[in-house]
C-alpha cells in the first residue's frame, strides 16, 4: 500500500483535550456570584440557575441569577467608580488594559476548555481565535488609551455604559465591549447571556488579579428578562451596548427612546457569499465550510446565502456536498472535530423548525450522510437548493448550520438578490477578477465585504452593519466614538418645549455670537427696508424633487413675526407630501456615485448664490426671529462659512486602510446613508438648516428636510439657491409644516434610511420609539440646546460621522 493510499483511508483518532482544570475551577468555585466593586456577591433574591453544557446536556454548575436590586447595586458601584475612573490618566488606564491581556494569555487555555464547555463550540475554534482575539483587544485599546488625548482631543467618556452579550462569542463580545469602554474612561455594567456566563467569571477573576479599581467592570449574570431589563431601563446608565437578535434590539430601541442614553445594536444577518464564474472553486468550497459552518453557524454574520453564477452552479455544489461528507461533527473538546454542538435545545428546535418550513415551501434539502451524536444538542450541516429568493429560509435568519443556495446570472442581478434581505451586516464575493470584487462591494448594502475571504476580524477595523442589523460599530477607531461624547456637550442642558426661538448669549470663551432677542427689530428697519419684505399673499410651496410643489392637504400655515405680525404663509405638509419627497430623494440616489469634487463644487456655487442675496436672507431673519440686523446678517455668513467647510470636507473626509495581522489590507470606506430625514431647530432658521442639510449631501445622501415650524421661511426662501446652483433634482426636498408630526412620519418611513432630529425632548422620543420599524439609525438631541454659531457644535466631524457609515473591505493578497 502506497503512503497516498494510507493517506485516503486514514481514519482519525480521537484527540480529546483535558477538561480537568476547568472542571476543577468550576467546582472550587461554584455556586458562581455575582461580581460587582471588585467582589464576590450572592443574589439579592437567593436565586441560582444551571448552566449546562450542551454536548452532553449535563449540568456544569449553578450561578447566580440578578434581579432589578442587583443591578441598582451594581449601577451605583460602576457611578462611584466613574468619578476617579475618567480622571485617570490614559497612560494609567493603558497599563490596566495591557495587564489584562497579558493576563488573558496567561490564563489561554483555560478560558477554551471553559468556553467550549459552556458554549458547544469547538476546542479549535475557542483556543486559536476566540482566545487571540481577546487579547488582541484588549492590547488594542490599550494604545488608544495611551492616544487618547491627543487623537480624541475634545471627546469625554461617556459614563456608566451597560453592555449585553450574546452567547455565541461570549468571551469576544466581552472583549468587544469592555475594551473599548473602559480605554475611554467609561465603567461597565455587563450581563453575559444566560447560557454562557463562565468565561465572563473567569475574566472577573482576572480583574481582580491585574488590581483593576474597584466598580470599573461589574459583571451580573441572570435572565434577560430580569437583569437584562433593569440594566436596560436603569435611569443611570449612559449607553447601551447589545449584540443580538433584531427583535431583542427594537426592543431595546424602544424602551431607551427618549432616555437620551447613547446605543449602539449590533443585530441578526443573512449575509450572502457571492460566488463569480473565475473563482477558484477549492478555495470556495473552504471558504463556505469557514462561512457557516464556524460556530455550528451561530453567527451573526454567517454566509448563510450562498449566491453562485449560474454556469458553474452545478459544479460548485457537486464539491460542496463532497466536502460536506467529510465535515466530523462531534465532542467539541475533541481537536479533529469541524462542527460542535448548538448551545441549546431549544435553539436546536427553531433551526429544525424553520428547516422544516423550507421544505414546505419547496426547497431541496440535502444533509451529508455522517452520522450526528445522539447526546446533547447537536445540528447537521445542511444544504438547501431550489430556494426562491423570498422564501422564509432566504430572508429569516436560521442562525444554525445551514446554507441556502440562489444563482444569478450577471453582477448586477448578484447585486440585486445579494441586497434583498432586511439585514445587512456582512458579505463575502469570489473571483479572481479584483477589479469586479472590487466594482461590486460598495454596491453591497453591508458592513464588513469580504473578498476571497470570509469571517475576517481584528480589533483594528469596525465591525458592525446596515439597516436592520443595527447601527454602530465595534473595533478601530470608529468604534471609539461609541463610548465618548463631545466636551461641550456636558454643558448643555435639555431646553424647555416652549423655550424662545434664540438662545440667549452665552459666555464669550464658547465663541458664541449674540443671540439676544429684539422684539421691536422690525419697527426699526427703514421704509426702504420693509418695502422690499414679500407680501403676506406669497405662500411658498414645498420642494421636491427639484419642484416647487402644492402640498397635498391643501392647507397653509400662517408664519408671524416676533411681534405678532403676520410675515407669510407656508404650505402643510402631510404624510402623502413626505412619501412623494422620499421617493424623490430615492430617484436622486445617483447623487452618492457623483465624485467628491463636484459635490464640492456645487456645495462652493450654492455659497456663491446663498452670498449675492445675503441681505435679503438677513431681512428675513429679522422678519421671523424679531432679532438686531447684524445679528441676522452675522447668521448668514456663518451659513456661508459652514457650506465652505462642508464643501472643502466634501473630497477630503475619507475613509483609511487598516493592517491588520494578516497578509492582506483592508479598505474602511466611508459611504453615504442613503436617504435621511432632517427635522431642523427653531434656533437660528437658516443656519440650523444649512448646518444640517450641508454635511449630508457633502457625504453623498439625499434629504427630506422639515424646516422650523415657526421660522421656515429661511428654508423656504433657499428654493431658488438650490435650483440655480445645479444640485440635481431629489437631492433636497423640503416639506414644510407641523415637525412634530412630520418627523414621526419620517421616523416611521421604511425607505428613510436614518433620521436625524432637533427639537424637544417628547419629539426625540416619538423619533426613536418611531424608527425601531425598520431600525434606521437616529440622531437627536433629546431637547438640548446647542449653540450652532459655535463651531465645535455646529459643525464638524460628528456631523459627517452622523452622515456616514463604514463599509470595512477585506482584501487578502499574496500566493
């Protein structure tokens, strides 16, 4: 017999990793507590629930489950802390983080026999990625610790942040979550998931072995319904962070609305894997087994949609079920194991109901031949063909080892079919043609675009997705922006409902203009001034799609000046109005494949026409606001100067390429949003609006923009600016009228891709309780008032970070 013979028929052995360690850390210390201030806690309530390993379905220990008085406990210890916690230097606070990496890969692996136990997954996948990539973190955010100050200069933590984790990762998302948090200053209130919380107390562990401060990390286990809902609902915490299923995180959305507390939701997926005709079709077949079945798929970003061009469909399906029978599903501590156990019965029950929903409604079902254990929770890697692409098992994320498998026939239908979903959180594309990978994914509508390559991540580059797979991002430096808030911020209070249309002065050390108000402006203008102001009869009518429009009610609004006089009439909008401006901003969709340079161009030209009339949009400042003329007139030509930033930004906010330790780079790209919703301020008419509406067509999106309910005539008097200074037709609509009202509609838009709202606070809560529908992305200042004559809070980079979305793409090189 040959060695190629020997090398055919070898059958593997068995390569069990000891479990003694782990187990006998778990009996030392079991039943687990609490760990809130650095100490071991028993339950207000006394309760305890099993933890079970779901390869053999066996108890592994009990641990303790917190109710609302343990979290209250554990909140109050992470806001004790805060105070001493963001006042450390960030040298201090990087010294903390390198320990607990260092820590962690002394403590390597026993955190992978722990979490293959407690998770099912294999002892491969936890010792040479789970593990490397916590600690890579952890050092990571170190460093940004130490670079805090000088590359976040003007930013602060944000406070006390509760974080949630899924049970999928749950060491990981940990590490995703605490890192970058208490690099920034922040202290943490975190609940593990309810079948994966062992790991999460070996960390705890670690802590108090590094010397971290007491209450800067508190770790309460418990039932999502309990702990999970008070941390969610705990009037002192700052931010939420939740990695889980959609349903959970509009749930979330809906409970924080009008909290003012900052979220960031990294939710389900069904990423597709596009396969083009010159792929290499060995190396897909691996990439597929990497795609979706790592984690027995039990991830959010599995490429759970295999799309193959259709003249090599039947090949590359031939060597997938080949490759399929040699899949070893098994003991997830045995080494030689591909696909261990699914980390529940139930879990395994929905993945067996929605594959038997796919067979009801006609799709193939193919599952290899190799037996499954019996014991414990265990799925076989299954392969389904002759799916439609708006079948349950295309659309409906199963969140198990299964594949659904859809053809096309051109890049623009691969586009197509590859977008049609409600998520959009990652996508893989195969070919030997980088100029078509790379030609097709900033089409994809999703966060992380793999090329050649699938299930890539580092603590260099953002993760995080689109749509309904929520908003925000873990990892690099834009991820860093979800746990600090700006300086100024901190100084500014909630303003009243029925606070006056200015703010008054504030101190000269803001840079603040005068925002005193003059009732008696008006009687003060000349003859020759107010014979130049427009008629009451002129009523301006909407703006959509480069139109001037009637608006659908067929009623007005009459506008009145400080004084009481009546200045005008604007048209009122209705829902019908913002669905005919949101199909124009739709049909503008081109305007974010112009180039950089001629958004800037026409951002220049509409400063040049905005500057001819200066005086005039002065006058009806005056009119509305009842304001001093200079003090109009300085409004203006701060409008002037913000369309110049916004166009000198416009070729210049670029995304970067990160390296991350792999033989390859990857491209962070900042991409337009698409359409977004803009309910603008009652503080100084025209510049609340052009410091709103220029930074988002700058990045590429189109607008549906609600001006100042009491001064719109600013907004309304902009229609000819727009239209002779040739920005394309869609790209601005304006529909005046009730914001309130007209906001909700927006918020509600399933084809409003992001909303951005100020105003009062009970409007900041309509906006986010309206946009958990489709989970759009929301900005909104939960009735606050920011002085937009201020630089730092008129303008800059939190306006085109707000206007953006990172798309990472990851591009392998090398032989």
């Amino acid at each position: 017999m040959s060695v190629m013979e020997i090398f055919e028929t070898m059958e593997y052995g068995p390569a069990p990793e000891s479990s003694s360690l782990a187990l006998a850390w778990i009996k030392e210390h079991e039943p687990f507590q609490l760990f809130i201030n650095n100490q071991w806690v028993k339950p207000d309530q006394g309760n305890y629930f099993e933890s079970n390993n779901p390869a053999n379905g066996k108890t592994l220990t009990k641990v303790a489950s917190a109710d609302k008085a343990d979290v209250d406990t554990a909140v109050a210890a992470a806001r004790q802390a805060f105070k001493s916690w963001s006042k450390t230097p960030g040298h201090v606070r990087a010294r903390y983080l390198y320990a607990i990496a260092r820590h962690i890969q002394k403590h390597s692996r026993l955190l992978a026999v722990l979490e293959a136990l407690d998770n099912g997954k294999t002892i491969r996948e936890t010792r040479d990625l789970d593990i490397p990539l916590v600690a890579r973190h952890f050092y990571s955010h170190a460093g940004w610790a130490q670079l805090m100050e000088s590359e976040l200069p003007d930013y602060q933590a944000v406070g006390v942040v509760g974080q949630i984790i899924p049970w999928n990762f749950p060491l990981l998302m940990m590490a995703w979550k605490i890192a970058p948090a208490i690099a920034m200053g922040n202290t943490v209130v975190l609940k593990p998931a309810r079948y994966t919380s062992l790991t999460a107390l070996k960390f705890a562990e670690i802590l108090q072995e590094v010397g971290l401060p007491a209450g800067v990390v508190n770790i309460v286990t418990g039932e999502a319904s309990k702990a999970g809902d008070a941390l969610v609902n705990h009037p002192d915490i700052d931010k939420i962070a939740f990695t889980g299923s959609t349903d959970v995180g509009r749930s979330i959305r809906k409970s924080t609305a009008g909290s003012g507390k900052k979220l960031s939701l990294e939710l389900g997926g069904k990423s597709p894997f596009i396969v083009f005709d010159d792929a290499d079709l060995d190396s897909v077949v691996e990439g597929v087994v990497d795609a979706i079945w790592f984690n027995q798929g039990q991830v959010c970003c599995a490429g759970s949609r295999l799309l193959v061009q259709e003249n090599i469909a039947e090949r590359l399906i031939n060597k997938l079920r080949a490759r399929m029978e040699n899949l070893r599903i098994g003991d997830p501590l045995d080494k030689t194991m591909d696909i261990g156990a699914i980390v529940s019965p139930g879990q395994r029950a929905e993945i067996q109901q929605l594959v038997d929903i796919g067979v009801k409604e006609g799709a193939q079902l193919w599952q290899p031949s190799t037996a499954c254990p019996t014991d414990g929770s265990f799925f076989p890697p299954t392969l389904f063909t002759n799916v439609a692409p708006a079948s349950t098992l295309a659309q409906v994320e199963i969140f198990g080892p299964v594949l659904v498998t859809l053809t096309f026939r051109t890049p623009s239908e691969a586009v197509e079919i590859a977008n049609n979903t409600r998520y959009g959180l990652a996508a893989s594309i195969w070919s030997d043609n980088i100029n078509l990978a790379l030609d097709i994914a900033p089409k994809l509508k999703a966060g992380s675009v793999w090329v050649n390559s699938t299930n890539l991540f580092d603590a260099a580059c953002g993760f995080g997705g689109y749509k309904e797979s929520g908003y925000g991002r873990e990892g690099g430096k834009e991820g860093l922006y979800e746990y600090v808030k700006p300086a100024w911020l901190a100084r500014s209070q909630p303003k009243n409902a029925t606070a006056p249309a200015v703010v008054a002065d504030q101190d000269a050390d803001e840079g603040t203009g005068n925002g005193v108000v003059h009732t008696d402006a008006l009687e003060a203008l000349t003859t020759e001034d107010q014979s130049s102001l427009p008629s009451i009869d002129r009523t301006p009518k909407l703006f959509i799609g480069g139109k001037q429009v009637r608006p659908d009610s067929g009623y007005s609004l009459t506008i009145t000046a400080g004084n009481g006089r009546i200045i005008g009439e604007v048209g009122e909008g209705n829902r019908k109005d913002i669905r005919n401006a949101v199909e124009a901003a739709h049909k503008a969709s081109s305007w974010a494949g112009a180039t950089t340079h001629n958004r800037a161009q026409i951002l220049y030209y509409i400063a040049e026409n905005l500057a001819v009339r200066e005086a005039e949009f002065a006058r009806r400042i005056v009119e509305q606001t009842g304001r001093e003329y200079a003090d109009a007139l300085g409004e203006v030509q701060t409008s002037l100067s913000r369309l110049f930033s916004y166009a000198a930004w416009a070729d210049k906010y670029e995304g970067s390429v990160h390296r991350p330790p792999m033989r390859g780079v990857v491209l962070a790209m900042k991409e337009a949003i698409g359409v977004v919703g803009i309910a603008c301020p009652d503080e100084y008419p025209l510049l609340g609006f052009i410091s709103l509406v220029a930074p988002a067509i700058a990045m590429g999106n189109s607008v549906v923009v609600v001006p100042s309910t009491q001064a719109p005539l600013s907004a309304t008097d902009c229609y000819q600016i727009f239209e002779t200074s040739d920005l394309p037709a869609g790209v601005v609509n304006i529909v005046t009228g009730n914001r309130e009202e007209l906001s909700k509609v927006l918020a509600e838009h399933h084809d409003v891709n992001a909303m951005w709202y100020f105003g009062t606070a009970e409007g900041s809560k309509t906006v986010e309780l309206a946009s958990t529908s489709n989970m759009k992305r929301t900005w909104v200042n939960y009735g606050r008032s920011r002085n937009w004559l201020h630089r730092p809070q008129g303008e800059g980079q939190e306006f085109l970070r707000e206007a953006t979305q990172i798309k990472n793409i990851w591009v392998p090189y090398g032989e």
